[in-house]
C-alpha cells in the first residue's frame, strides 16, 4: 500500500522525475506542469505516491468548495475534483492508482464533500475503464475535451 504526502520542496526533484510511457503523455500535464499550474489553482493540492522511500506517482486534487475555486458554468462546489493523476511508466499496474483514488476519496470525506469529480481523454489506453470499475459514472458533459465523470460519496 502506497504512502501519500503532500508534495514539498524538498520532493519536488524526485517527484518532478517521474514519467509516464511515451503513448501517455496526451492523457496528463507533466508533473512540472501541474506543479507549475497549482500556484494559479486555488484549492490545489499535490500529493506525493510513495512506496517507502521510492516515488511512484503524483495525486493532484482541487476543492472545488474554495471560495476561489475556478469553476465551470454548472460545477456544483460540493465536490473534490481529482485534477491529475499519474503513476511512473515503472510502477504502473500494481494498485497505485487505485490505491490513489481510495486516498482521494478519503480527502473529499474528511472534508465533508459530497462527491468525487474527474475528467479524463476518452481514446484507447486511457484511464476511462480503470474510473468506471472504481465506481465513477459520466455526467455526461464534455468539459475542455474530456469526458466528466462523478462519483457520490453519501
Ligand atoms: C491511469 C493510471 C494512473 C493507473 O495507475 P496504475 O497504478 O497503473 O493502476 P492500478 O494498478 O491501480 O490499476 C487498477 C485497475 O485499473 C486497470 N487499469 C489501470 N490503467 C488502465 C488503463 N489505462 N486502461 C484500462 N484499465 C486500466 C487495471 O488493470 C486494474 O484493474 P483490476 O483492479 O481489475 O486489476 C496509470 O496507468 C497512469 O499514470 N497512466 C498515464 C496517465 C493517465 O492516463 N492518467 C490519468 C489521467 S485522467
């Protein structure tokens, strides 16, 4: 079971490493990127995936109810939006992204948010089965392109 820590200076080299495989790089921002990105994000928050003291991932998830939140005509604030999601190309396939959206999961119920938001590119290879079987259903809104799906938590 992997560990999740908020992201700080001192994981940002290791963390800014991590890659998904080549035929991925379409599906999300590169872990600079989102770093890069949280600083105009209000809500944001990184998390580090650890396996002991490897790196094996990055969680990225935004409170949709901060009074700043940059919401879509429709969003309902009640919500924790999982804004990025990878695990490293070495890594990937042993529960790490599962175990990724049980923690995010487990952020939105502690906050006492109502449900779980994400959005993902709908092409082969992308993460669209992987949300499904963990309970996630289409809201059936495209939103930037991608396919929305929602989970209730209550
Ligand atoms: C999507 C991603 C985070 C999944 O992480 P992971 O650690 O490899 O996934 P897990 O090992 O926890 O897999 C959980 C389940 O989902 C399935 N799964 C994972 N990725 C899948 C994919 N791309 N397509 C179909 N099924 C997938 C696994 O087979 C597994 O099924 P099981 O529980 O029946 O065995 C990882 O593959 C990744 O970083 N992909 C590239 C970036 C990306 O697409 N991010 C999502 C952006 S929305």
């Amino acid at each position: 079971m992997p560990e999740f820590h908020p992201f700080s200076s001192d994981t940002l080299r290791p963390l800014a490493g991590l890659k998904v495989r080549d035929e991925q790089t379409t599906f999300v921002a590169s872990n600079l990127m989102t770093m890069a990105q949280s600083i105009f994000e209000p809500g944001s928050k990184i998390y580090g995936i650890w396996e002991k003291a490897t790196p094996v991932g990055l969680l990225a998830v935004v409170d949709m109810y901060h009074p700043e939140a940059d919401l879509d005509e429709g969003d309902d604030p009640d919500g924790i939006y999982i804004w990025r999601l990878m695990v490293d190309q070495a890594h990937q396939g042993r529960g790490h992204g599962r175990a990724a959206l049980e923690f995010a999961k487990s952020i939105a119920c502690e906050r006492g948010r109502s449900k779980l938001v994400i959005s993902v590119v709908d092409e082969p290879g992308g993460a669209l089965p992987l949300y499904k079987k963990f309970g996630f259903r289409p809201t059936g809104r495209i939103v930037d392109g991608e396919v929305e799906l929602i989970m209730g938590l209550v």
